[in-house]
C-alpha cells in the first residue's frame, strides 16, 4: 500500500464515516413533494427554495395512455425532487390552461419546458426530460458561473473540451470590475456554455491572451477567436456569445436538445450520426471536423453531428424513422418544417 | 452548400423518408410485453426473440412502496421491450421463490442481475438499471464481438480508448483459424472488454504487433503487454483476460458497476472520485493515472474511480453517506464488508 501513501501525501482531514452498500441507487420513496402550483402557493414556493423548477404543461387528457405518460413524467420529477432536496432545489406543476394566468405571470411560455428560478434569474431546461439529464443540469446550474484556471496542469483540461463552446479570459483577480463583467455575462449562459478565467500570467501567455481579453472558442476549432474591442461591459459579452453561438458544427446534448433542433437554417438540418468510439465513426467524424473548419466563415453552413450513443433510446426509432442502419455512420438532410427528409447512405 | 456537396462525394444511394419530428422520445405506449416466466412458457419464449433479457427478482412484499418500486422496475423493462422490439429482443421475469426450479434450470443465480440469453450463451448484466443504460448494453451485444480497424485514421480511434482494457490482435484475414480463436474469446467478454483486430501490415507494424500475435491493454498503460506463446487458442487468450482483468486503476461505468463493486480486495476499496471535466478534477486525475503506471506490477492495489458526472443519481447520496462535497476530488478507503469507511479531504 505504498502506493496510496504517496497519492495521498499531499492531503490531510481524514474523517470516517459509515458507508452502508456504496451503490445504492435512489428509488422513490413514495413521498410525495412536486407541487401543484397555483396562483394561491406559488409565492410561497418560491421563498422556501433556493431554485425552483416548473414544468409547464399542457392539460392531460383522460385517455388511459395519456395518464400514464403524464405519471411517468410525474415519476422522473418527483425522483429528482428527492435526490434534490438536500440542496433545497423544488419542484412544481403548472397546467398551462388551468394555470394560465399564473404562467403569464411567472413568463412560462413553451409548453413541455421546464422552467427554473434562481435567485433573479428564469432558466430555461429544454432537454431530455429525464431525470439523470435533470439532476446533473440542476446541480451544475449551482456551480460558480466561471471556472477559474490555476496551472498549466488545469489548462490541459481546458484544452481538451474541444464539442462545446467555451469562454476565455485573462484578468488581474476576482475583484477586478472586468472580471465582474465577465462573471455577469457568464450567469446569462450557464450551464449551457463554459466560462473559464485565468490569474495566472503564465497561463495566459500560453493561450495568448492580453489583460482583460477574453477568446470565444466555436466548437472543433483549433483556433479561438479574440473578443475585439477589450475591455468589455457585460452587455458586449452577451451580444457577442449570442450573435456567435450557432456553430458550423454543433453536438447534440441531451441537456439542450430540443433547442438545438428548433434552430435550424430555414426549416432544414443537415445530420450526421457517427458513434464517436467507433473506428468507422471516428473517421467519419474527423472529415467531419475538416469540413466544418474550412467553412467556419460560412453562415449559410451549419451541421447537428448526433452520436447515438448518448441517445440509446431515440437509436431504434431513428433507424425507423429515417430508414437508415446506425450501426454505421449517416449523414443526410432533414427538413423540420414539411417533415421529409433524405439520408445518404455511406459506402 | 459546397461544403456539403465536399462531404458527400465519397458517399452514394441517396433516399428519402419521412422525418416526423426527428427527436420524439419514446413513452410507454401502454402494450405489456414483459413476460412472467414460468416453467409453461420459458422455452416458447426462448424460441420466439433472438435475444431473451430475464430479470430475476426476489419476491415483492405488499406493501406500498414495495409494489411502487417493483412498478418502476417493471417500467424500466416496459420501455426497453418497447424500443427493443424490432430488433426481436425479448423481456421476461422471474420471481426467486415462486419460480425457484426454472431458476435452477436456466443457471440464475443473483438476485437482482438481469441474464441475457444469446443463441448458446448466458450473459449476466450486473449494472444500473436504467432503460438506456440496459438498451445500449444490449445493442453493443448484437454488434460483432471484433472490430477490425482498417486504416491509420481508424487507429486514432483505438489510441484514443484509455479508460478500459482492449485487446487488439494482427491476423493473416477473417478465416484465419487463429482469428477465429480471438473472435470466440471475445464472445466470452462481449460487451464488457472490447477486442480489435487488423489485417493490415501497415497498422500492426504501427503497433508493433506480429503475424497472430495479440496485445493486451490495461487502462490508463502507456505500452500493451504481449500476450505470451502466440498463436493462441480460445481457452489461453480468456484464461490470460480473466487473470488480468482487475486493473490497477479502474473506471467505474454503470453497466458494470455492481460487478466492480464486489470484486473488492480483502473487504477494502479504495476509492477516488473526479470529474474529468473539470481542471481540478482532471488534475487530480493525472496524479492517480501516474501512480497506477508506477504501481501497475502490485497486485495488491486496485483502485475504482468514479466520475461523478457518470452518476448524477448518486451524487447527493455519496455526499451523505461519505459526508464529502463532490464539488471537489475526493479519495478514500472504504470498508465494503464492515460498512464503514474513511475519506481524505483535498487540501
């Protein structure tokens, strides 16, 4: 065990506790804790919790199916209502007929959204519904908005985020008005876009940035973009994340979904399914990432790449759907508005 | 759309399909296609899907939370039937009192493990019960139990596994009776430990293989063992994957979990938890891979690293029963068979 000691030579506070089986996964105790809202307790709800989430939904119909859809749906948030409640998150219902006026209220606007408040802030969760997809979204919604890099060691972790967008910048310290800016703007995007700020001279030499710059990185690019015209308010942050935030290549992700899909180029999509841990997919995937590198200035460009393997229970219907075999890689055209579309079949 | 029109080249039959809304989540559709097995219709059963997925269960007591607990597992399978069905795959139940013998007969033997009957084999599922953890894991079940890697570029993809064992084995083409040997024992593992294989000269000599030669890949290993005495039979290739399967440093995944769980050292695991997302985590990370390389030869440690990001469900019970903040790396020892356990806080 000479080993351990070494690992755990630079650490101390040893504490002991009880373990019970380790892997104890949560089944639903049975208690019930998602309100149903309305305009007489959601005030109070709202004071009791540090975050809330509202599912708005449209009325259920009486029909046996639909009822049990709607309990399944009920199921998924009450399970993460229980997982939850150490961290004061809570969970809500609202009916988007029978609570129309309180909807209108609160800003609910899509139905089968839910919607979370946090402190002054209404996010929208317009993912799978699920509720592994929800309790890690919640969990990294209570994270700090800016993840801050230390070492050279760190900015290797930085480096390897290469599907997702992801923020930049170089700052004196935490107390600088710019950073503030920075911390602000990131609030508007978490958790569905990355935030990250250096200290540290070293670090930002090696990424090149300048004080109070602050670099975008679009998704599969190798090189980030500057941020021009530095040092930033945060409105500038905003505006710039959001003008810039439709990547020639973007992943699909379960926590954000049916956003993606909704933005789509004038009513088409152009798909790609490629299993990431696949040989045959990997180098599909890798021409992919050229191509999306060589129109990166294209705004009329804009490719969903779907690995099938973080949707396992959409791979069947898909194959059903479009016609086409996933155990290999796919690419084709999707027309969202007149629901038809083409696949091309790869050789 | 030159891009596009780049990609395509290589590909050809083109076809069209309708497109419906492209990410409907499969719901309970209200059909029962989860079989209550018993010593009257097991075989029928077994003849009916090509794959037949029994659940074997202790019996369920009255009460409310039992009944409620047992629905959602039956839910869990309902759902995977449903998605599963055109691929012929069939679900069923056993009950560990009432249907006692049949048990025997079929070789269940633990409580709560699913087995998957697949033409002669038994495979038993030990992992999260979840319905996409279950259908990824039976979809990687129908696939070829060997990946042949083709090209340098399908390679990259090889490289880049390094938190699981792989094998890759270079064979003179598909009916080498060598290949076959290696394609058998893999059926053996299937799907747990993958198993490449290349008929190209130019990718072994990229991985310094010989002609029938096999290498066998620990996690985290910068360089393959050879597998001694080549060529090998069946039987030599799954006794030397079976003795080396517990590796020093190891990630728990949810379709194994359980497995890897009980597979302790003397009643003690050591345990480290670290988001390899986050630079803290990831630095941490890199500090545990180096002392697995450096310990890689001590059979005495074994240590399980879970990603917490793997497991949002089990997040906030960690945190209770370990009394740890998963916001941070965290590593320590835990007494699986005296439940009790201790653990090192991160300076």
């Amino acid at each position: 065990m000479k080993a351990t000691c070494w690992i755990l030579a630079g650490f101390c506070l040893l504490f002991c506790c009880k373990a019970e089986e380790g892997l104890n996964f949560p089944t639903y105790d049975g208690k019930d804790r998602v309100i149903d809202l309305n305009e007489k307790n959601y005030k109070q709800a709202l004071k009791k919790y540090d975050m809330l989430c509202l599912l708005f939904h449209e009325p259920v119909s009486s029909d046996r199916v639909s009822q049990k859809q709607f309990q399944m749906t009920e199921m998924v948030l009450e399970l993460a209502a229980q997982v939850l409640e150490p961290r004061s998150i809570g969970f809500g219902m609202v009916d988007s007929k029978k609570d129309a006026k309180l909807a209108k209220k609160l800003g609910l606007v899509e139905e089968g959204s839910l919607y979370v408040f946090k402190e002054e802030r209404l996010i929208e969760f317009d993912g799978e519904l699920a509720t592994d997809v929800l309790v890690e979204f919640l969990l990294d919604l209570l994270e700090d908005p800016v993840e801050v890099i230390n070492s050279k060691l760190e900015l290797q972790a930085f480096d390897q985020i290469d599907d997702e967008i992801k923020l930049i910048g170089y700052f004196k310290g935490e107390d600088s008005e710019h950073y503030k800016a920075f911390e602000e703007a990131a609030e508007h995007f978490q958790p569905y876009i990355k935030f990250f700020a250096t200290f540290d001279k070293g670090v930002a030499k090696k990424l090149g940035l300048k004080m109070n710059e602050v670099d975008f990185y679009e998704p599969f690019m190798d090189d980030p973009v500057h941020i021009p015209d530095k040092p930033y308010t945060e409105e500038e942050l905003v505006e710039f994340v959001k003008e810039h935030k439709r990547a020639t290549l973007r992943k699909l992700r379960p926590e954000d979904m049916f956003e993606t899909w909704e933005d789509d180029m004038e009513g088409i999509h152009i798909v790609a399914f490629a299993e990431e841990d696949d040989p045959d997919g990997f180098e599909f995937l890798e021409i992919l990432k050229q191509v999306a590198r060589d129109n990166t200035d294209n705004p009329d460009l804009s490719i969903v790449w779907i690995d099938p393997d973080d949707f396992p229970l959409l791979i069947t219907y898909w194959e059903k759907t479009f016609k086409i075999d996933l155990f290999r890689p796919q690419i084709g055209i999707v027309n969202v508005t007149d629901v038809s579309s083409m696949h091309l079949k790869i050789q």
